[in-house]
C-alpha cells in the first residue's frame, strides 16, 4: 500500500477535509505528461472515471540497508576475514581455507 502525501485539515466535530487536484479521466488524458511531472514533484492527483477515484501519487523509495555482517558471522579473528574462506567439493564438502 502506498500511502499519499495530501495536505488534511481536521475540523473540530471529527471530520477532515483532504486537499488534492481532481481531474476528470478526459483532462488527465489531455494533460497525462503535465500530470506526472506534478506527481513526481509530490501532489496528489485524483482522475474521476465512471463515478470512482483513482488516486495517483508517487511512491516512497525505499532505503537500500546495509547489513551488518558481525552479526551474521561470527568467530575469531573477524578483523583477518580477508585472510581466510571456504571451498566447496562433493566429496569433502564445505572445508575452511588460508589465503596468503
């Protein structure tokens, strides 16, 4: 679900009132390009098709997170993980090897 950046005014009895640009299906047609640019400058547009709303607006992007990686490996000597690895082979399986 994205959520929507709209200006909201709460009226004291409990109702609110949401501030957006509504566009008929036919404007939003005529003017589709003008429309994104304003969406991915942050309004929030609602097209009026048949009786329904279609809210668009521009997603949130997402933060990329950086792991953590002494919580995922763990054991001795971590600050010379460089120094050392696995290899992998049928017959012996997983077996711990020195780089120089």
């Amino acid at each position: 679900m994205v959520l929507c950046p709209c200006t909201i005014d709460v009226i004291p009895n409990g109702l609110y009132i949401v501030h957006m640009r509504s566009v008929t299906a036919s404007e939003a047609r005529k003017n589709w390009f003008k429309l994104l640019d304003e969406v991915a400058a942050g309004e929030v547009v609602a097209i009026r098709r048949n009786g329904k709303r279609i809210i668009l607006c521009a997603e949130k992007p997402k933060k990329k997170a950086v792991p953590v990686y002494k919580r995922l490996i763990g054991g001795d000597d971590l600050d010379n993980a460089h120094k050392w690895g696995w290899n992998w082979s049928p017959e012996k399986g997983l077996t711990p090897v020195t780089r120089k």
